[in-house]
C-alpha cells in the first residue's frame, strides 16, 4: 500500500476549492493507494504521471521504492501544466 503525501501548493488549491469539489479529488487521490497506475498516465518527456478528476488535473510522482505517492500539483486542465 502506498502512502500520499500532498504538496503546499496542493494544498493551497484544494483550501480555496469548495468542500464538495476538495473532497472529490482528494477521495479520487485516495483511491490511488491500493494501485496507482491504475487511474495514472504517463505525461510525455516527464517522469510525473497525471490524474483526471472532474475538470482538474493532478500531477503526481510515484516513488516506487518508497511506496510512496507525491502530488506536486492540482490545478484546471488548461494552466496545470505550465
């Protein structure tokens, strides 16, 4: 099983989402513990993976090793990946 460790400016996003959308992508993050390639794709030239929830985007980084998933950034789809 893999733990989620969440970055401030995850965090910061999710603080000014409303409750209801917050709480949607952080189940759908959630449910990423058990199999995260399951829901993740590759993004081109990167070694982060992303995960579609809603109309938002989280990039995340898998750290095999460690058993261990970082999520660098949540955002919209248009500006998550600038």
């Amino acid at each position: 099983m893999y733990s989620i460790e969440l970055s401030k400016i995850s965090k910061k996003f999710l603080n000014k989402l409303n409750k209801k959308d917050s709480e949607i992508i952080l189940q759908k993050i959630y449910s990423l513990r058990e199999n995260p390639f399951r829901f993740l794709k590759r993004l081109q030239g990167e070694k982060l993976w992303r995960l579609r929830i809603l109309d938002y985007r989280a990039v995340v980084d898998v750290i095999i090793s460690a058993n261990k998933i970082v999520v660098v950034r949540i955002g919209q789809r248009k500006n998550v990946y600038n």
